[in-house]
C-alpha cells in the first residue's frame, strides 16, 4: 500500500496542518515505507513467541514496604520562605 500525495493532503487538512509540495513529496515517500514495513511485520509468525517486558531473563525482586520520613524534615521546611509548625504555608489559589 502506498500513500500518495492526495491522500497527505487530506491528512494535513484534517489535522488543520499546512505542508508545502516538497514536504507532501517527503511525507508521502516516508509514510510509504513506513506502511509497508507495518506489512511486512504483520506476515510474521509470532505464534510461538512470549511476550517481553525486558530482554533480559529476569524477575523483579520483591522488598518489604517501609515508611521511612527521612528525618529531614528541619531542612526542607528551611527552604520555605513562610511556615507554620511542620507545614508549608502557601498563598490561597481557590477564590
């Protein structure tokens, strides 16, 4: 299947793009082999084949969940130019 210049044209129209001709030209060329790459991809047998989530033939390695709060608290709030107690105050955006 090849995409030919009125075919772009019509995209481009439809994604309210503008193009020039040597652009069309381009696209139309890219899009093509684009398109039959996607063909030649999809006449291939993967029956057998496992989906990957890596190359690598590893599992995760579970850990336990921890709540841990740094124990710097004093820093963070020293960087804010106004607090109250162990909190940020910030100014009201909700009118």
């Amino acid at each position: 299947m090849s995409i030919d210049k009125e075919t772009i044209k019509h995209i481009s129209k439809l994604a309210r793009i503008s193009l020039d001709d040597k652009k069309i030209d381009n696209l139309s060329k890219d899009l093509s082999s684009i398109i039959k790459f996607i063909e030649k991809l999809s006449k291939l047998n993967t029956d057998d084949i496992k989906p990957l989530t890596s190359i690598i033939e590893a599992s995760l390695k579970f850990r336990k969940d921890k709540i841990l709060d740094g124990k710097i608290r004093d820093q963070i709030l020293k960087n804010s130019p106004e607090k109250n107690e162990e909190f940020f105050v910030v100014p009201k955006v909700v009118e």
